[in-house]
C-alpha cells in the first residue's frame, strides 16, 4: 500500500499464467465500460491503459484518496483516485483502473464489493502514468491499492477453478466455427486471429482491467497436459458454474506484461446460455 504501483503491476493482477504453464486467470463483480486502451507511458509493449467514465454522484474523501461513485454506462461503479477536488455532478474519466474486490476501506471502516482504483485522465482525456507512489509513506495502513507482493498472493489465490465446482461434460457448441477447449488448445497455431464458438462451464470469473476474465471447462483435454481449461475475455457478466458458449476470437501468447502470458485465449467473446 505504501509501495509503487506500476501499470506493470496492473496487468500482473489480470494475468494468470507465467511461459512455462498454461494458463489460469486473472481475479477480481461488474466491469468498467472501457474506452479504447491507450499505450501508457513506461508499461513496456504489452501494457495498456483503460478508462472507466461517468458522472460523480457521491464522493468521499479521505487523507490520501477520493472515492468516487461514478453513473457509467453499464452501472454504478466506486472509483478511487488520487485526492481530487472534483465535484458530485461533474463528469470524470478514471485511467490506469485497478479493480479491487471486497475492498476494505480502514478510514471509512466500508467494506466495497468492488473498487476501481486509478488516476483521472486529464483535460483532453488523456490517461497519466500511474504516480510513482499513491499517497507516499503516511498512507493509513489498508488505504489503497496493495502492495506488489500482495497483489502476488491475490493473484496465485484466484489461479484455479474454485474447488467447490464439478466440472461435467458438456456437449460442444454447433457451428462450423465450434470447437471443444482441447481443440482450441492443439489447433491454436491454426485457429490464431479466428472466430471460433467454444461451449463450456464457468470456473473463474475475475473482472480487471475494464474487462471480464474467466475460465471454461468442457471436458475435454487433460489436467496433467493443461489443456483442458481456456481463458476468455468479455464484457458479460456470468457466474461461476455456468455453462456458456463463448464466441470470440483466439490470440496466442498474449503477453500482459510483468512475465505473464497467455498461450492461447478467446478475446472479446459474446456469452450466450
């Protein structure tokens, strides 16, 4: 809380997989309404900025922070930033957003759902790089974002399904562009920048970084191979435990920074049940 928060850092939360194991997802219930990423300054080639909007319709301050309740277009949605003097009405862009589930506010002693910290853009919408420290060293003990090393164990916690969760079979989607999680995994090469239609059962879902992760299991693949569980990207919310068909476009080795990579993953999915 009293460390540097990177951008680097940001998209580490939303990665779920290192090179050398296939992936598991990212952690942390809405998704911020995201204005195209922009590049942000010092975040290397793999690092973007997005932009949760809205108008202020409550604001709190704290010593170091304001927290802003924001009307954006898919929903109410509590923001974080840096001490502003921006006003309940005012219309806001919120960068760098880091979002933050079952937050706990040790000044306002709340405990939010979600939070979405970041830095407001500036006047022409721009996205600022992260400050080099969020509130510096007289920051309140559980003020703000955590440290690296927490964010670590955040992440490591939300890196598999849920154990409560039994995984059926589930029959593959229809369509020439279905295709079962196994498929997508040995056919990746092949099925790289193409749409495909994969059907299978929620066992994670994390909103980050403007968008929704999650994780589908079909059945198909193998545990001890890895490849038996996909990483998806969408802007619907689902449970975990669903069973969805995704239809979205496969990327592979999607590199979100900080060592973190995707071997394969649908991006941008449409969710129907």
């Amino acid at each position: 809380m009293r460390r540097t928060l990177t951008v680097a850092v940001l998209v580490a939360l939303a990665a779920c997989k290192k090179p050398e194991a296939p992936q598991r997802p990212a952690a942390s219930p809405s998704a911020p309404s995201a204005a195209a990423p922009t590049a942000a300054a010092g975040a290397g080639d793999a690092a973007s900025a997005q932009v949760l909007r809205g108008k202020i319709v409550e604001k709190i301050d704290v010593s170091q922070y304001s927290y802003l309740k924001l009307a954006t277009a898919s929903g109410e949605k509590w923001t974080a930033v840096p001490r502003t003097d921006k006003k309940v009405g005012e219309e806001v862009g919120v960068g760098n957003v880091l979002a933050m589930q079952g937050y706990e506010s040790h000044e306002l002693k709340r405990k939010f759902d979600v939070v979405y910290f970041g830095t407001l853009t500036g006047p022409g919408g721009e996205v600022a790089a992260m400050p080099p420290a969020m509130g510096g060293g007289s920051m309140p003990a559980g003020e703000g974002p955590p440290s690296p090393s927490q964010m670590a164990a955040q992440h490591q916690a939300a890196m598999g399904a849920r154990p409560d969760v039994k995984v059926e079979k589930v029959s593959k989607a229809t369509g020439a562009d279905a295709r079962t999680v196994e498929e997508i995994w040995s056919q990746r090469e092949k099925l790289k920048g193409k749409t495909v239609a994969v059907r299978g059962q929620v066992v994670t879902f994390t909103p980050a970084m403007g968008k929704n992760f999650l994780h589908l299991r079909d059945g198909s693949g193998d545990s001890e191979k890895k490849n038996n569980d996909v990483a998806v990207t969408t802007s619907d919310n689902v449970a975990v435990g669903d069973v969805v068909t995704a239809k979205g476009v496969v990327t592979t080795d999607k590199n979100l920074g900080f060592g973190y990579l995707y071997p394969v993953i649908v991006e941008d999915a449409k969710l129907t049940k």
